[in-house]
C-alpha cells in the first residue's frame, strides 16, 4: 500500500497525561496516596529501581488488585508472557498470550485515532498505560530480539506472525501512551535491528510504520550504513515495498532541523559549516552515499515515479495489502477514505468490492470480494499518488545533496523527466473528481490533500533538477530545441552550448515538453492557488544562471510575462510568497532583454497601471530587491549599446526611465540597507544586501560612486541618525567577505546572474571598506567620528540589539514599506 500520511503516529509523541492525573481514571483507586502502586512502577520507570516489571508481584496479589482496579488482566497476561518466552521456550504459549493482549490494546488505539478525528476531549487509555507501566514494552522488545541471541552457535528464531503480534502491540502503545516512542528511540540497537525484520514480506508493513515514528521523535539520526546487509535488504524489496521504504528514507536522507529561527541565519548557518567541516560529513550526507551506492537504487525510483496506474499492483495484491491496513492503525484515515471512495464509485459502476464496517468481524482479514471485483480507478490512482508522494521526495533530496551531478547524470539516463511529462496530464495535474481523496477535516485545495501535495513535490523537483544544471533542457522535446536553436539563429547569436549538447535521446517525447504543459497550467491557475509559488519558482529555476537570450524569447513567445503582469498588477495578488516568486521570476526573464522591456511597456500602458506596479514593488523589498537587480543591470546594459531598437525602448519604457533617475536609485539604496543587518541575515533576504552592491558597482563604474555615499549621508541626517546606515552597511560588508570569499558556489552565481566579474565585486567591497579616511570611496570618510562604530564585533548581542532596536523607530520597518 503506498505511504499514508501522518495520523496516529503524530500522537506517540504527544503529551495525554502525567503521574497526577492516575487519580482522576475511574476506578483506580481515587487519590494517589503513599504505597500506590501505579505511582510506584511509573516512579520505577523514569528511574529504573525499585517497581518496574511485573515478574516482581506474585499472581495472587495482581488477580486481588485487578478486582479492585480493572486492569483487564493486563499485568497477569505479562507474568504469563515472562514465563513463557524464556530462550529455550517454543514460543507457542508465548504467542497465544500475546493474541490476548493485542485486541485489548488495539480498541484503544482506535479509539485515540477516531478521538483525535473529532478533537474531543481527552480519552483515557488504560490498557496501553497499564501495559506499559508493567514492563510490557521492555518485555516485547527482548522477545523481538531473541534472534539476536545464540546458544552453542545457532541463533534463536521466532515466527512471523508472533513478530507481526508484538510489532502491533509495540506501535498500538506508541499510539496511546506518551514517552513509548521516545524511550524506543534511545534503543539504538533495537533501532537497527528492526531494519532486519522488513526482510520478510509478512512483517514488512508494521516494521516499516514503527520505524518512521520511532525515527520521526529520535534525537540523532540512524546511520544506514551500520544496518546490516543494507544493500541486500534494499535490493530484495519489490517494488511496493520500495515505496513504502521511501517514507523512512525521507527522514534519514534529510538533515535534521533543530526548530530554533537563528539557525536559519547566514551567521549560524556558517558557523555550522565550519564546525561541520572538522566533524567531517553528516549523518544524513552518509546515508545519502549509502543509498546510491547501492546497484540499481536510484533507477528503480525512477520506475516507480514514472510507473503508469495501469502498470500499478494489481487487484488481488493491492486488496491484501488493504488487509493490512485496515488492520494497521497508523493509516485507519486513508482506509476509511479509500472506502467511501469506494462505495461511490460502487454506487455508479457497480464495482463489487465489499468492505467490512470497522469493528466488524476479520475472520478472514481480507475484504469479501468476488471473483469478478474490480478495484475503482480512483482508488487505483490515489494509490500510485501516495507512491509516488515519497519517491519524488527521495529524488529531490538526492538532488540537493552532495552527489548532485551523479544523481543527475543517472536521472537523466533513467528517463525520469520525460516519465513525468507522460503522467502530467492524466496523474499529476489531472482534473479532480468529485470523489477525490482528501483527508479527514480538509477539503480538496489543502495542503494536506494528496493531489495536492504531489503537485507541490512535483514542482519542487522540477525546480531542483533545473536550477544551475545543463540537463535543464531535457524539460523540452526535440521540436522545442530546435525552436530554441532557430531563436539564435534569428538573432544571429551564438547557440547556447547545453542545448547542442542535450542527448536528444532522453528529452522528452509527445507534442510539448514538461516546461511548456508546465506554462500552460500556471497560466489557467487560479488567483488563490497554493500552487502559484511553486510554478513559478520552478520556470525561475530553468532562467537562472548564465543569462540565455534563446530561453528568455522562448517563454516570451508562450505569454509568461503578460500572465505575471497580470498577476501582479490586474489581480492585484496580496500573497507576500506568491509575490516575491513572481517578481523574481519576471527579472530573470527581462533582464539584458530588450524585447521583454518593450513588452512590458506595451502592457504597462498607462500610468494608472504603472502605479499600481510601483506600489506592488514598493510594499516588499525584500520580495522585488531581485527585478530592481536586474532591471539596474538592464539599464546599465542598453546606456552603453548604440542601436536604435534600444535607443527606443530607452526613450518609451516608464520603468527604465523610473530607475535611471537618480533620487530612485537613492531611495531604493538607503531602504534595502535599512532592513538587513548582520543577525538578521537569511538566504532570504542577502540578495537585498547583494542589490545595494550592484548600485554602487555600477555607480562606480561612472565614477559615481563618491556621489552616492555623500547621499546616503544626507539622507542619514535628514532621520536623525548620523552614522546608523553606514556603520551598518560597513558592518555588512564585513560580513560579505566572510561568507562569500569562501563559498565558489555562491561567487559563481553572483558573477553568472550580474554579468560582473567576482573581481570587480571583491574590489568594490574593499574599496568600501578602506580605513583610510582620505578616500573619498570609503564608507568611514562619511561617518563623522562621534558616531563611528565600525571595530565591533558584529556577532555580539549586545550589537544586534542596539542597532535592530534603532531600526524599527524612524527609519521604517524591516519591510522597509515606504513612506
């Protein structure tokens, strides 16, 4: 069955109730007082002294107790199961006892998922509290690890399904009681050996569900590469197995996210590398390389991304493995959505599946079917979603990972992209029905929804295998390369040279390419979709790097920058993400571009409209920093070009002339240093930084450049407060050569997307920052000397708090909203 989402398994982490609250459980012996036993075993537990098992009460004493408190029997059956699964037991009685214990835990845990459905209050789980506070968790562990154990050189065995009983009665406990999950998780070595339980098909399923949960709440990552004979395990899955393996691989492949907002900032983030680089690679950059040096991984993922619904389990396995299911609580919200699926597509077809109502008898587990069932197509496809959820997942990881160009290399040679484009229209963007389906308490357009979160997966890997990558192109077919092709052959430039080296062989085959079926559904998109952002960054993603003159004309010609002018401007789009994607989108596909830049003007036509843009650029720099970027650059471009096309788009074009004004440039300058500094600085929102960088580089090139810090000090003064945007700026440019004159990735982009050379960055930065007070291109010549603070260091807090604190008084908001 494919991946389920997050139902029960987010509870057994969840907080239900302490020691204090015993009392209030009917029936339990009222108001904790000295001697009472639970508090005994729970104190015993947290310590490990004293009461922790129940082999430590004789069965007299727990029968007379149980009268009294109703524990179901529960710390008899553990005495029992004690007795009866010592090393050399046959283990008979052993799983006997434990078919009586499963279904009272089971109930409960049923309860909790149909309880958490309805948020009601909370429910007590006595059994599932009791079982545990009894040692039953310890003790199924041990059970399951027998194996393990060898006596006289042969290793113990236990069966299937006495495993598959304690794996169920291990998860339904997680489910119910707090602090189970994470007490398995500190069990390294019982963390590695369940991996060896997936080797069989029966206990495949529970294994792999305990395992996400139980990873999903430890504190350090499990390394893959101390499972043993972990490429054996992985090559033996079959495809469905595969799939479902793909949901613990999402969280060991991942790097773990501490939570904590200053770790996103550029200072932590490289105080982290740094610290990184003496530990050596991460756990999760470890098991990355496990993974794909494992023969075959990474084309059978491709299989099942591209697999058709038609090519997907057939009836008979898929209905077996529903069986499981239905019995695995974990997933009860996906089942009783397939269901309801069911019965209405049964209603209108007359599909001849019958599912048992829950809780009605499972004598035979499996559904009752005849021998002429057919499973409904929708039920067929939300299978291969939530497939193919997990499997996109894993792939956009690798891709972002060390390995990159490997991943990339075997992507390609696999024909994953033009696998995708053959699903686009029937699987990944097709057109809902009435009874798609949506998880409990969402409705079709939520996130939660798995329609749409394989679109937003989907979109995200587009993005990834695009950004900075030559294999870009194998998003177009072949009619669509040699439209590329005749668009620099027309201009009479050179052809881009990615595009002579695509294999034709692996593009994408049909009448359009992935990119153009992606163009069209962004343009049909509607104003409220989640999905805008995703689009766009994805078609961004294809633009960047080395400005392309046949790519930008490529996406010209299909209406892209008309439907994001619309967006921005006629719909007016309030969405801070949506925005920032869109204008970034529209500077990477205008800039150096004349006829883009004549386009706009033919659309912006009127001074109403342009307003209305300016409005929309002014409300966010941090969200439109990337289009002045770029329309700067543009502007710098066609000044020093002497032909008549540019002349005219120079003389008609209001955003050029708005930017070429000087006052313009100064306001945008003085606003974009404003709203960063130091502590402050994201991935996010260094491009604000970057953009002030560009003005002064090209002001300087004109030899502007002491004319520009002279403004900046007026405009200083005219807020009254000398000397706070330059120390800050001095600050940030510190910074700048801290973190870029040590990251090639970055540097490159930053030449590659600019068109100037690192260089001439390096020497604009230090220039800046000379200490000569001389120098007319030096900040510190503009900063009189009882306001100087340029020696401090900028990590400290008492810094940070001074000079964000002055920032959000006068001089405006973060957001730099302007006046």
């Amino acid at each position: 069955m494919a991946a389920a989402p997050a139902v029960a398994r987010s509870g057994a982490g969840r907080g239900r109730r302490s020691a204090a609250t015993v009392a209030a459980w009917g029936g339990w012996g009222g108001r904790p007082r000295p001697g009472n036993i639970l508090l005994q075993l729970r104190q015993g537990q947290l310590t490990g002294r004293g009461l922790v098992r129940a082999v430590q009460f004789t069965e007299t004493f727990l029968t007379e107790r149980d009268k009294q408190s109703k524990w179901s029997g529960i710390p008899q059956l553990l005495l029992k199961l004690h007795a009866t699964s010592h090393l050399h037991s046959d283990f008979v009685e052993c799983q006997n006892i434990l078919k009586e214990i499963s279904p009272l835990l089971s109930m409960e845990a049923m309860a909790f998922v149909t309880e958490e459905r309805k948020l009601t209050q909370e429910t007590t789980y006595p059994n599932t509290y009791i079982f545990d506070l009894f040692g039953g968790v310890d003790l199924l562990v041990e059970i399951l690890m027998r194996p393990t154990i060898s006596i006289r050189g042969q290793k113990l065995k236990i069966s299937d399904e006495m495993s598959k009983d304690c794996l169920s009665i291990l998860y339904n406990t997680c489910v119910c009681t707090e602090g189970v999950t994470k007490r398995l998780a500190e069990k390294n070595d019982f963390v590695i050996f369940l991996f060896t339980l997936m080797t069989s098909k029966k206990t495949f399923l529970q294994t792999a569900t305990l395992i996400e949960d139980i990873l999903g709440v430890k504190k350090e990552m499990i390394r893959l590469d101390e499972v043993p004979n972990l490429s054996s395990l992985v090559s033996n899955f079959d495809q469905q197995q595969l799939a479902n393996f793909c949901r613990i691989l999402a969280v060991t492949i991942s790097e773990m996210d501490t939570g904590n907002d200053d770790k996103h900032t550029l200072l932590a983030k490289n105080a982290q590398q740094k610290k990184s680089l003496s530990l050596g690679p991460s756990a999760a950059e470890i098991n990355q390389a496990a993974l794909l040096s494992i023969p075959g991984f990474v084309e059978r993922l491709c299989k099942l991304a591209t697999r058709k619904v038609s090519e997907s389990t057939g009836t008979a396995s898929f209905l077996q493995e529903l069986e499981e299911w239905y019995t695995w609580l974990d997933n009860a919200l996906v089942l009783d959505a397939l269901m309801r699926v069911a019965n209405e597509e049964s209603e209108h077809n007359q599909a001849s599946i019958v599912f048992p109502p829950p809780g009605a008898s499972e004598e035979n587990g499996l559904p009752h079917t005849s021998a002429r069932t057919q499973l409904p197509q929708s039920m067929k496809i939300m299978h291969e979603i939530m497939y193919k959820l997990e499997v996109l997942y894993v792939l956009c990881v690798l891709l972002m990972g060390r390995q990159r160009n490997q991943v990339h290399r075997m992507i390609a040679e696999f024909k994953l992209i033009p696998g995708l484009n053959n699903l686009f229209d029937k699987l990944i963007w097709r057109k809902h029905s009435a009874s798609s389906l949506v998880l409990h308490g969402h409705n079709q357009n939520c996130d939660c929804s798995p329609d749409i979160t394989l679109k937003i997966q989907f979109l995200r890997l587009l993005q990834s295998f695009s950004d900075h990558h030559e294999n870009k192109y194998l998003l177009l077919n072949n009619q669509e390369l040699n439209e590329l092709s005749a668009i620099s052959l027309k201009a009479n430039i050179p052809e881009v040279e990615a595009v002579l080296n695509t294999d034709r062989s692996l593009v994408c085959d049909g009448k359009r390419g992935l990119l153009t079926r992606l163009l069209q559904v962004m343009k049909k998109e509607p104003a409220e979709s989640s999905f805008r952002f995703w689009q766009a960054r994805a078609v961004e993603s294809f633009l960047r790097g080395t400005t392309s003159y046949a790519d930008q004309m490529f996406l010209l010609k299909r209406g892209l920058l008309e439907h994001i002018l619309y967006c921005i401007v006629d719909s007016e789009c309030k969405s801070r993400d949506v925005l920032q994607s869109y204008f970034d989108l529209l500077g990477e596909l205008m800039k150096f571009n004349v006829d883009a830049f004549k386009r706009f003007n033919k659309y912006i036509n009127t001074d109403a409209k342009f307003q209305v843009f300016l409005k929309q650029i002014n409300s966010s720099l941090v969200d439109s920093n990337m289009l002045v970027r770029c329309v700067t650059l543009s502007l710098d471009r066609f000044e020093n070009q002497v032909d008549m096309k540019v002349a005219e788009v120079l003389s008609e074009c209001r955003l050029l002339a708005y930017i070429a004004q000087v006052p313009t440039q100064m306001s945008f300058l003085f606003r974009l240093i404003n709203i960063i500094h130091v502590q402050t600085l994201t991935q996010e929102n260094v491009s604000c930084l970057n953009t002030s960088l560009v003005i002064l580089m090209l002001a300087r090139r004109k030899e502007r450049l002491p004319l520009y810090l002279r403004l900046l000090q007026r405009m200083e003064h005219s807020k009254k407060y000398p000397g706070f945007l330059l120390n800050n700026f001095h600050n940030l440019l510190r910074f700048w050569q801290q973190h870029y004159l040590h990251k090639d990735k970055d540097s490159t982009c930053l030449e590659n997307s600019s068109c100037i050379s690192f260089s001439y960055w390096k020497e604009t930065v230090s220039i800046l920052l000379n200490p000569d007070r001389q120098s007319p291109s030096a900040l510190v010549s503009y900063i009189e000397e009882p306001y100087m603070d340029i020696d401090r260091d900028f990590t400290e807090e008492g810094l940070s708090q001074k000079w964000r604190g002055l920032s959000l008084h006068p001089l405006g908001h973060r957001a730099a909203a302007p006046a």
